[in-house]
C-alpha cells in the first residue's frame, strides 16, 4: 500500500492532467457530428493503454464506433482479468445550466466538472493508470485485458457482436468494471446488482397538419393532451405501475434481504435537500433504497409536442412524442416488457389519435454473487485501502454488458464503483472527486493483488 501511494503522489498532477485532455474530447456517441471526435478520442485511450505498457493494443471497428482493445499477458498460467470501460458520454443538453463549459474541465471545490468526469471517463481511466502503476513498479500479479467501446451511452448494439466474434481473445476470469458508484468515501460500498433497461419512444398523431387553437380546440383531439393523459395512466394512486403482466417475474426480496438491504446509511432530509424537493415520490410499501435498487420503475426522458419556441403561438399540435425508460429487476426481460409496453400503451389509445412505439434498446437485470474470489478480493481491496468494509448496495442503473459478459463468456462481473450517486450523471455540471479518482487507482491494484492470491 505504501509503494502504491507513493507513486499515486509522485504522479497527481501528471494523471490530472491526462484526464483533462480526455474529458476535453466532446465524444458524444448520439450524435453524429461528433464522428471525429469520437475517434480522436478511441486514438487517444489507446496511446495512452500503449504507453502504460499494454502488448495488442488495437483500435478495433464496428458498424459503429471502434472499441479500444490491449492486454499484457504475464503467464498464462495466472488469472486473467479484463477491464470493461467506455469513452463515450451523454450529450450535454441544456448547455445553459452549465456553470461551466462540458468539455472544458473545470475544478470547483475539490471536484472535476465536466461531462464524462465520472460517467466513465474518470473511472475507466483509473484502471489506465493503475496498470501504469503495476506496470511501472512491476507488480502485476495477473494477466489483464481492457476492452474500452464507443457506443454505451447508445445502447452497446455493437458490442455483442464483438464480443461473440471474439470469445477466444477475451477469455478471462472476471470482468471488473467501474461504471458505477459508492455510498461515501467515509462509507465504501460495492454493488452486487444492477437494473435492466427497456427503452421506447412513443409518437402520438391527431390531424394532418398543426391547426389554430381557436378555430379547432374543442372539435379535435390535441395529440400533447391525449400523450399526457396515456403517460399519467401509467401509474396508479400507488405509484405502481399499471401495464398488464409488468410485475408478473419480479423477483421479490426476502424479509432478511431486504433488512440486509436498508443498513446502508442514508438521511432522507439530506437526500432531499440535495435535490432541492419537499417530497419524494415512489411506489408506494418500499423504502428510498428499495425503490432505486431493486424495484422496477417507468420514467419519461423527454417529451415535446407544438410551439415551444419564444412568445406565443396558438397550434394544436399535429404531432406529440415521449421518449420512455423502464428499469427492470432479476427476472425481467427486455424485451418482454418492450412488447407489454407496446402492446397496452396501443390498446388505451382513442380512436381520436394514431399512436406509434419505436423500442430503441434494452439490457437485462443482473445480480452479481457476494460469495466469489472475485467479490472477496474486492472487499479485501477496499479494506486495505478504505480501512473499512464495504457495504453491499444494489444499483438502479443499467450495464448491458454485465448479462452479455455472462451469456457469451460464462464470467461474472465485479462492480468496483468509486463515483456517488450525486455526481449529476447524464444531468448538467456532471462531477467526480478528485479524492474518489485518486483513491480508485490506489484501490484498484490491491483488486489484482488479492484476486491473483486468492486465486491460488
């Protein structure tokens, strides 16, 4: 541990500034104008996999963007692990709530603002530098492999079929990933579980044309109405969601696990004042911690309709839309629940409308095991570094890779997050501390350490 921290502290500024050059990439995987710069950036995670001292370090196409892979095989005969990571980020929209500019980092209280700083830039790039570090002091225990793609933020389509067309080349024995996050420094956690996702966008069409609000309001269906009023039957009083079959392979939690499951700290009035809400909002019979981990949820991401430019403009809009998330739990599939969406959100349409569902992606609810090598060495890790156990939490967030891994690979997957849940991620003023980036590449070292030993 000592080695590991002098060399972290030998190199603070250096890895600080590598990780402002990458944030400055505007890699925006949804959006097409940003081709360049998505590429530029795949470059530069390689050159950086080469001068750490990775052996095949490729920049391998897709029909979308290139996924980064290298390796650096010590012994065959030892563990392997492979890295999972992605350089892509969330467009930065609404440019206007950005104190500071998206891609120019900015530091503000011991805090990195810019978007990727944590989702997962800053996380991917701890595992860059921690290979650097076992490189540099030649204390690699195991072999390792890094697979870094460009379209996670887009749904991974791509990576399946890398990843299939390639099992032999990324044979391991466990995929370590650092995409999600901790409770708290002072409270280092690690998640054992991760949500689905179903992911649609709906398109509701009334009249021809947009029409004066005088002249037919009353007489015609207004598609943001008839949109507004589907979305709000979603729920009932309960705040349970109320699609047919939606709750029939939810996995529910035992009484112990999910007593196990609320010993996590948590202050709901800070959680509330951090988010600047009187009241929060859920199903109704579950706890905060419950409701973002390991229940299902509906949410809508957007949605827009008519006149919504400066001033006033009297329409009655010929078109509205809603794009739509669904977070799934253990049991749930994707599609499954895209289709019962699909089917019922049809079926309670007005003939006064046409109603149209267009899925875009999904990934499958994971639970990753507490009892592996893999899971122990990660508790060790942490210990060693945080000097205190971490607490098993569940994530509400979606890593389709995790399932894919499993299916196409046999592996599991250990989540070692070191981001928090209030880093605004996909929001404005994304952050990630420069304390919890630090720690990550102290962390991360003694992860290979303990899962080499232990591996024996």
């Amino acid at each position: 541990m000592q080695e590991i921290r002098k060399y972290v502290n030998e190199n603070k500024q250096r890895f600080l500034d590598e990780l402002f050059e990458l944030l400055r990439f505007p890699s925006i995987s949804a959006d097409q104008k940003y081709k360049d710069s998505m590429l530029k950036t795949a470059e530069f995670v390689a050159d950086k996999l080469k001068l750490a001292g990775a052996d095949s370090v490729e920049i391998c196409p897709t029909a979308g963007y290139p996924i980064v892979y290298g390796e650096k095989i010590i012994d065959s005969s030892l563990p392997t692990v492979l890295v999972y990571g992605h350089y892509d980020v969330q467009p930065p929209d609404p440019l206007e709530l950005w104190e500071t500019p998206p891609f120019e980092p900015t530091i503000r209280d011991e805090k990195i603002y810019a978007r990727g700083a944590c989702d997962d830039k800053g996380q991917f790039y701890m595992h860059v530098k921690a290979f650097e570090l076992m490189m540099s002091t030649k204390t690699l225990p195991c072999n390792i492999k890094f697979m870094i793609e460009g379209e996670e933020e887009v749904g991974s389509s791509n990576l399946g079929i890398f990843v299939n067309a390639n099992k032999e080349r990324l044979k391991a024995d466990v995929v370590l990933i650092s995409d999600t996050s901790m409770i708290s420094l002072e409270h280092p956690s690690l998640e054992t579980g991760l949500r689905g996702l179903s992911y649609v966008e709906v398109e509701v069409t009334g009249p021809n044309r947009d029409l004066h609000s005088g002249v037919y309001g009353g007489a015609v269906a207004n598609p943001a109405t008839i949109l507004a009023k589907l979305i709000a039957s979603m729920h009932d009083e309960n705040n349970h969601i109320t699609i047919p079959g939606f709750y029939d392979d939810v996995l529910e939690l035992s009484p112990e696990e999910r007593e196990m499951l609320n010993k996590a700290p948590y202050n709901e009035n800070e959680y509330k004042i951090d988010l600047k809400v009187d009241e929060l909002w859920g199903e109704k019979g579950y706890t905060t911690i419950e409701r973002t981990g390991t229940r299902p949820t509906l949410e809508v991401n957007g949605i827009w309709g008519g006149y919504i430019g400066e001033g006033a403009k009297t329409v009655l809009p010929s078109k509205a839309y809603a794009k739509i998330s669904m977070r799934l739990v253990p049991n749930q599939q994707s599609d499954k629940i895209t289709k019962l969406f699909k089917d019922h959100f049809e079926s309670i349409a007005p003939k006064s409308v046409k109603v149209k569902v267009c899925p875009h992606h999904g990934g499958e609810p994971v639970v990753t095991p507490t009892d592996s090598i893999a899971y122990k060495a990660a508790q060790k890790a942490i210990l060693e570094s945080f000097g205190k156990e971490p607490i098993p939490t569940r994530g509400g967030g979606s890593i389709p890779i995790v399932a894919l891994f499993e299916k196409e690979l046999g592996i599991k997957t250990v989540l070692m997050g070191f981001g928090l849940d209030s880093d605004n991620l996909h929001s404005p003023n994304e952050k990630y501390d420069i304390a919890n980036f630090y720690k990550g590449i102290e962390t991360i070292p003694l992860f290979h350490k303990y899962f080499a030993e232990l591996s024996k």
